[in-house]
C-alpha cells in the first residue's frame, strides 16, 4: 500500500498532543462504556477498574485472550489510562507485574493517579513514559506477555517496525504477544491516509494484513495469527441526541463522511517468540525510578564538614535529619543517627515521610555516592514540599554521599556506625 506523505515527526507529535489533551479532558462515562462493552468489556470488568482508566479508545480487550497467569510479567504498549494494566495485575497477582509504557506524559500521569486510587504501585503496577517508536526501558528477554490495544496503528510505518522488533527484543523465549488493533481492508486512498484527523482517529495508519504480517515475520515472531473481531467500528461515534454531554462532546470522534467498516476492521493479533523458555525474571524496568514522576528541583548540597558541624553541635545547629535511602547496600556503614528509607519505594513514602519530617528545618539525603537515588530523594521531597504549604523543611544532598562521609570520618564513633 501506498504510504502517507504525513512525516514520521509529524505524525508523532500530532498523534501525542491529541491523546494528551484526551487525558486532560476525559470523556463521558457512559460514552466510554459504551465503546468499551461495544469492543468486548464485560460490566464486571468494568466496575473493577477506575472510570477514568478507559476514555473509549480501545478497539478489543485483549486481557480475555491473554491467558495471564499468576507471577508473570506483562507490559502493555500505549496503557493510555491503564485499564488493561489493572486487569492484567489482577491476573497475575502480587508476584507478578504489569508495567504500562506511554507517549503522552499526561497520559501517565492520568494512569498513575488511577493506581493510587486503586491502591497499586510499583513494581507489581507501573507506569513509565516512553516513546513507543524507538527503544524501550525495558529489560531484554524480561517478558512474559505483551498486550496493546488500538495503538499500533497510531505510529508511522517504521515506527511500526521498530516497536515489533523492540517487543521481541523484550520477550522472554516462548512470550507471547496479544494485540488489538485496527487493519486496512484493502488500499487506503490518499484522502484517507493524509488526514491527521483520521490518523488520531485510528484509521489512517492502518495497514493491510500482509503488511502487518510481514513486520511481525520481520521481527522474528512465529506462529502468527490474525482474527477479525467483526466489531462495527460505528460504536466510536455518538448518535446525534445521546447520552454524552455538551460539555464532553467536543472531545469524541466525529464521524467521517465515508463507511469506516468499508476500509478498516479491529483484528485480534497473536504471535509468539521461538526459543527455550526460560524462568521469571526479578526485574523488567532498565531503570526502577521510570516508574515515578520526573525531579523538578535540585537540592542544594551539604558538605561533609557542614554535616558533621550538625551533628556534633545539634544545639547551636538547630534541628535536622539525615536520611540513608540505600536498600542492599546499607550495612556497609551509615552517618550515625541516619534514617533508613529506601530509595525504591521512597516515593510512595512521601505522604508519611512528609508527615514525619515536615517541621524538621534541614533534611539531608545520602546513597552510596549520592550520584543517583540521594539527590533523586531529595528532589523528590523538595517536589512535595514545593506542592505542600504548611512546613517548615528543605531538602538537601550530602556532597560525596556516606563513601565520602566514611573516607573521612569511619573512625569518629560520634559520627559514623555500622550495622
């Protein structure tokens, strides 16, 4: 088929700025469930899940046919408000993980307050931003189950490519990926296909079934197959008069003037990856701190003189506290009289941590070398003090973290201990 003259940047940043503004303004509930029921959601489904976390973008329910099973590790591609991520966290339970991955920073933030709401966190539940069209924060070989729902279609054709190929890189041998998505029938004219309304719209970056095919083959997965949902894709437009109010109306698809059923169609895609299976892996994220929001402030820091001037004179000093936010590694030796709050979870800590610290005048964070989680904690922090009147505290880093702090002070019992 012949392809757009829409240019991959083009089409990325268009096709992130409308799901982004989607996100902000949600839609009608009744809206959103009825798109969803018309694509396979059971009511059941639906009542298990925060009404914001489907926003009628989905075009299956590929949860149903996933087969997850307790402890596996399930990444879903373009989560939007984490509908799917929530049923495939039930399924796999506490052991295991279902990681949602996302352009649009407001759909991640959307996602993210769903969670909490839902009383979910990392690393059973998260959800990190990423760029879908090129490589993801993913571990190789980490995956059990990938799932996606109505979002390839979104990306330009070698943004297409290069997701499947990304997707096989992070499948454990014997993984399984379970796709909803819209196809091209037969050729799209070009009045179709260069229409960025349409594009958002999930029509014109369809593909034909050969294509699709060949980019999954191309990627190295086996046993394809493709199964037409027979869905009327008329469900994403509200009849004049219904249930959706002025208010939301102007954020639901207008209806084209063509027969969208004449060109596309929602298939249910399944693909496997070949190879000797392997056991559950410990971890699926590159990085643990994707799953949390972004550090806007930088801390100042305290040197090891200031630190130990603190503690040797607390009087003349007034009060602080020194927080160690190592895990594995803090028995190594810590600043006498540190507070232990790890890093990986310190995030969601920070409304009791707040709570515990907000009058505490200088609070000082340290890791091994405070290149890394220190000054991430202590940024974070200052991010909730700066969202949060009434206290009296400030964030800072200890220059060098407790490697530079034992170099120097390891024998001075007042100011250094081990566990």
């Amino acid at each position: 088929m012949k392809a757009s003259t829409l240019t991959h940047d083009t089409i990325v940043e268009h096709v992130n700025e409308a799901y982004s503004a989607k996100a902000r303004s949600g839609v009608a509930t009744s809206y959103a469930k009825n798109v969803a029921k018309a694509f396979g959601y059971t009511e059941e489904q639906l009542e298990s899940v925060p009404d914001e976390s489907h926003l009628g973008l989905s075009c299956g329910n590929p949860v149903a046919a996933a087969s997850i099973k307790e402890g596996e590790t399930v990444i879903d591609l373009g989560s939007g408000g984490g509908i799917d991520v929530f049923l495939a966290a039930a399924k796999a339970g506490p052991s295991g993980k279902a990681i949602g991955l996302d352009m649009s920073l407001d759909m991640i933030a959307l996602a993210r307050k769903n969670a909490s709401a839902k009383g979910l966190k990392p690393p059973q539940v998260a959800f990190v931003h990423a760029q879908l069209a090129e490589a993801l924060p993913i571990e190789s070989c980490s995956t059990d189950c990938i799932l996606s729902n109505c979002v390839i279609n979104l990306l330009p054709f070698d943004g297409k490519a290069k997701l499947f190929k990304e997707a096989h890189r992070i499948l454990k041998p014997q993984g399984r990926i379970v796709l909803d998505d819209i196809i091209a029938k037969k050729p799209l004219p070009d009045e179709i296909k260069d229409d960025l309304t349409a594009y958002v719209g999930c029509i014109s970056g369809a593909i034909l079934l050969t294509e699709y095919e060949g980019l999954l083959k191309s990627a190295g997965f086996s046993d394809v197959l493709f199964v037409d949902t027979k869905s009327d894709l008329n469900a994403y437009y509200p009849q004049e008069g219904g249930c959706c109010s002025v208010k939301t109306s102007s954020s639901l698809p207008k209806k084209p003037n063509y027969d969208v059923n004449e060109w596309v169609a929602s298939y249910q895609v399944y693909a496997l990856k070949s190879g000797a299976a392997i056991g559950t892996s410990s971890t699926a994220l590159l990085h643990w701190w994707d799953a949390y929001p972004t550090v806007k402030s930088t801390p100042p820091l305290m040197t090891d003189a200031e630190l130990a001037a603190l503690i040797r004179d607390p009087e003349a000093s007034g009060e602080f506290a020194v927080i160690d936010v190592r895990r594995n590694d803090h028995a190594g030796g810590h600043v006498r009289g540190s507070h232990n709050w790890p890093a990986q979870t310190f995030y969601d800590d920070l409304p009791v941590f707040f709570e515990k610290f907000r009058n505490t005048p200088r609070v000082i964070f340290y890791c091994q070398s405070s290149q890394g989680r220190g000054p991430r904690c202590a940024g974070w922090y200052q991010d909730f003090l700066d969202t949060n009147g009434d206290h009296k505290s400030m964030s800072y880093t200890l220059k060098g973290g407790v490697k530079n702090w034992l170099t120097r002070y390891s024998g001075e019992q007042d100011l250094s201990d081990r566990d």
